[in-house]
C-alpha cells in the first residue's frame, strides 16, 4: 500500500512540474509578444514626436531669420 502511494505522490509532483514548466513557458511568449507590441507603438510615438518637434525646429529657425531682417533695415546716412 505504501509502494502505491509513493507512486501517485510522484506521479503527481511530475505532472504539476511539467504543467508548472508548460506554463511558464507559454506564460514567458506571451510576455515577450506584449513587450514586443508595447515597444514598436513607443518606437512609433518616438517617431511622430521626433517629426514634430524637428518641424516646430524649422518654423522657428525661419521666423528668427524673419525678425532678424526685420528689425536691423538697411539705414542710410544722411546727406548734408
């Protein structure tokens, strides 16, 4: 009797253990599928944002150049 008990107690560790290892497993690509898909729409963010801000970078380098011209005209001397 004890033999069968013996038996099924690591029959029983067996199977959790390798229910335990299947399920991290498909636990772990789960993980890495969701990190993955996280990662490109913050890459894709990164970049949307990364465009906009060089955009607003040119806007205001041209209207500096803009008040540059505007506020030291030409002045000419005057003739006596």
């Amino acid at each position: 009797m004890g033999f069968m008990l013996r038996v099924r107690l690591a029959s029983f560790f067996a199977g959790a253990a390798a229910a335990a290892a299947g399920g991290g497993y498909f636990l772990y690509k789960d993980y890495k599928l969701a990190h993955d898909s996280t990662a490109l729409k913050v890459k894709g963010l990164y970049d949307h944002v990364d465009a906009h801000y060089k955009a607003l970078d040119k806007r205001l380098a041209a209207l500096e150049a803009q008040k540059c011209a505007e506020s030291s005209p030409v002045v000419d001397a005057p003739s006596d």
